[in-house]
C-alpha cells in the first residue's frame, strides 16, 4: 500500500474563489481544522501578496505544529524573501516556486524563451534553497507544456534541488489519460526523479479534477494537492474530500492510501463551507447533504434491509452522524453542545450558555430547529480560534 500526501490549497487556490476574502481568524480556524484532519502540507497564502497574507501565514506557521505551512510565491527574490519572512519560524516550510512553462504562457504572459524559462526557474529553486530545506517547484499550465520541454524543466529544477515538482493542470484541459502519460514520462525520463516527490494539481473546468488526480496517482504521483469541498479559482479544485475517499473506497483498485482523519471530513467541510460562505451544493459526493438520503421507496427498502445495497460508504466513515439529531425544545445542553461540535464550533463557556439560552427562546417560537437556524444563531460569534 503506497502513502499518498495531501497538500491542502483551500486557504491559497481555494480562497481565490471569486467573492471569497477571509480574516486572520477564520484563516486560523480552517489551518486548526486541515491539522486536525491530518493534511500533510496547508498551502496557507502568498506571503508578496499582501501584508495580510504574509500575517496569517506567520500567525498559522507559528500554531500549527503537524502540518508542514506552505508559502506560494513567484520565481523571483523579493517574492521568495517574503516567503521566508512569514515561514522562518515554522516547525516545518516548504517553499512553493511556480513558473508558467506553456507556450501560451511563454509567449502571451511571460514574454520569454524557453531558455529563460529554464534559468529562471533554476534560479529561483537555488536562491529559495538558500532559505528552505522544502522547495516546490510548479511548472505552472504543465499539462499544456510539450512533453519533452517539460522534462527538460523538470530534469533543471531537480538538479537545482527542488524536492517536489508539481504539473498543474491550471486551465482543467487535460484528461486522466493524458495527464497519466505525463506523469509515467516524467517517472521514467527524469533523473533522481526516484528521490523527489511528484505532484498533481487540478482544475475541474471540465468536471475532471478528481478524475485527474486519481489518473496521476496510478501513474505514480505521490502528493495531490486541492482543497475542501473543490473551491478554488473558476470551476475549482480537485476536491480534497473525494480524492481521500475514491481511495479508501476502492483500496482494492488504486493500492494507495492517505494519512487523513476520514471521520474529520464533515466537520471540516461545514467549516469551510460557513468561513467562505461557498455552499456545498446538495448532491455533491462525499459531504452533500443528501449524498447519504435515500429517497426512492426501492432504495429505502433495500437500505433498511442490508444498507450495503445502496450505500458504499458509512456516513460515519466521514463523520456525519447516521441517524440526524433533531432539536427541539426537549433538547438539552448537551445535545446542543454536541451539535455545535457537529457543525464546527468550539464555544467558550460563557458563549455556550449565552447561545443555549437564544437556542431556548428560538424553540419556543418553532418546533424543529434546523442546522441552519443554530449556524444563524451563532454564526456571528465567529470568530473564535480554539485554544489548545
Ligand atoms: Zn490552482
């Protein structure tokens, strides 16, 4: 059984989903959560890209001590300075370099040949090696780079010490067979590719993200990068959720495995989902709600007879309760306490009886309090990182 590593993106690729801008505090409280569920790298932001961003990446390398804390940054100085300003007290860095190796990319963005490509990026890697023990380097628009060219890169950047090279599929074009090929050349042309991590990072403009990602990991790439519930730029990530669970689920066929805490998944997603305000829509797999309702008559009888007939997956492999707990005004405090943990929140305990008691007045104006009604009755005390 091979170990697959996950490099988590929802606080950098993912929080460039358009209208997404979180605070510090709810930056922190997702990095906690990615720790929890054992997400082996947290891409925390692009330290040049701000001064806020520089921040939470600080603040974040400084709390999370299980995680290695991951700066994006241009293959150029200033940019990789900054990426150590905010790492340098960090258990664990890595420095993430990219540089666009597409002809389209080259010609339209860049304006360089495929030499200064090549000597930029090589540049980059030894001046970030100078700081960093970890670098990655992204051949960013990788899946539209000639094959041979990009090997090329690959072969400079690998000497130059990088030791994790990522091939993005940054416009989401490519297809699982396609994407394997690159990823099998790349396995047997590069040299000392042997000692040096090999990545994927996928897009889903055609709905093929995860698709891709498992292509690359039967071709032998050994860390996937994504985020929680797919959000990210335009269509989104390959979503972090289905990829860890595709391989529990089918062990059998992909041989391969992850470090996650599976049963961390839903609390995970619901807190993405609520910082962001990006809803999870209900069909989709793995953290949907109604990924686990059956409906039709047949699909109940048959679930209630053996639940294996329709259901692959426990929903408390991922950590939803199977039977939902309903609250009402029977509901006691611990019930209450135990749905708040559910849906992601760590209440201090004046906070706790402050909401409990706006929960009591709420049940006695409705009967059924949902999910929804105690997000909105504690949502805006939001902003509290849990301690530990
Ligand atoms: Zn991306």
């Amino acid at each position: 059984m091979r170990t697959i590593e996950i490099f988590d993106t929802t606080l950098r690729d993912g929080e460039q989903s358009p209208g997404v801008n979180l605070s510090l505090h709810e930056k922190m409280e997702i990095a906690l959560q990615l720790e929890r569920l054992g997400v082996n790298r947290i891409e925390a932001g692009f330290a040049a890209a701000s001064p806020g961003d520089l921040q939470s990446i600080q603040e974040i390398a400084r709390r999370v001590k299980n995680s290695t804390i991951v700066s994006l940054s241009r293959s150029v100085q200033s940019d990789i300075d900054k990426a150590w300003e905010a790492l340098k007290n960090a258990e664990s860095a890595c420095l993430h370099v990219f540089l666009a190796t597409s002809p389209i990319h080259r010609k339209h963005k860049l304006a360089m040949t495929k030499e200064q490509v090549i000597e930029n990026a090589v540049a980059a890697v030894k001046y970030g090696k100078k700081y960093f023990d970890l670098v990655e380097f992204s051949c960013e628009d990788g899946s539209r780079t000639e094959l041979p060219y990009l090997m090329e890169v690959v072969q400079a950047v690998v000497d130059a010490g990088a030791r994790i090279v990522n091939i993005p599929d940054t416009v989401g074009y490519t297809t699982p067979k396609e994407y394997g090929h690159i990823f099998r050349e790349l396995r047997e042309h590069v040299r000392g590719i042997e000692d040096v991590k090999l990545s994927c990072h996928c897009h889903d403009d055609l709905g093929m993200a995860v698709a891709n990602t498992l292509a690359a990991i039967e071709a032998g790439a050994t860390q996937v990068e994504g985020t929680i519930n797919g959000i990210g730029e335009r269509a989104g990530n390959a979503s972090l959720e289905e990829v860890a669970m595709a391989l529990d689920t089918r062990k059998d066929v992909y041989q391969a495995q992850t470090r996650l805490k599976l049963d961390e998944i839903a609390r995970t997603s619901k807190l993405v989902s609520r910082l962001t305000g990006m809803m999870v829509p209900g069909n989709k797999a793995i953290v949907g709600a109604n990924a686990f309702a059956h409906e039709s008559g047949i699909h109940q009888d048959g679930v209630l007879k053996e639940v294996t007939t329709y259901e692959i997956i426990r929903p408390e492999r991922v950590g939803f309760k199977s039977n939902k707990l309903v609250l009402g005004k029977l509901s006691g405090r611990h019930a209450f306490k135990d749905k708040l943990t559910e849906l992601g929140y760590q209440l201090e305990q004046e906070e706790l009886n402050d909401a409990f008691k706006r929960f009591k007045d709420l049940c006695d104006k409705k009967k059924k309090v949902t999910d929804d009604d105690i997000i909105a009755l504690v949502g805006s005390k939001s902003n509290d990182i849990p301690e530990r």
